[in-house]
C-alpha cells in the first residue's frame, strides 16, 4: 500500500524538484535531482526525468512509496 497526501498549489504549476522538497520526499534540491535522474519518481504512472517538468492539478506523483495529489487551491478551483 502507498501512502498518499495532497499538495495545494499556490499558482498554476509547480516544478517535479520543488514538489519533492515541498512534499519532504527529497531533504534537498540536490537530493530531488538525484531521485529523478535515477528515474525513482513516476508522474502520472510514467518515469518522469524532467526535474523542471510542470505538474499541473489532477496530476499524481509517486516517489519513495509515497503517492502525492496535486490539487488546485480553493481561489483557482472558483474562478
């Protein structure tokens, strides 16, 4: 079983890197371009090498037996 939390964005996207530091899968930015170049991270079921790759609301992120939902906050889910 995967341990899963959710991630509100603050704008329209954030980076695979600032997720993984943001989430606390990665102690570093170091470490998170480490962890994806090893192709350790999956984004939306794919290996994701892109430490820059945009992930939008709906997108799911899995690294480390961790599971993490990027939402959209309440502010863009209104308009």
């Amino acid at each position: 079983m995967v341990d899963a939390q959710k991630l509100v964005l603050r704008g329209e996207y954030i980076t695979l890197d600032a997720l993984l530091k943001a989430t606390g899968l990665a102690e570093s930015g170091g470490r998170a371009k480490q962890i994806i170049a090893a192709g350790q991270v999956r984004v939306d079921g794919q290996v994701e090498l892109r430490r820059g790759a945009k992930l939008r609301a709906g997108q799911e992120v899995e690294a480390g037996g961790m599971r993490v939902q990027v939402e959209a906050s309440a502010s863009d889910q209104s308009a």
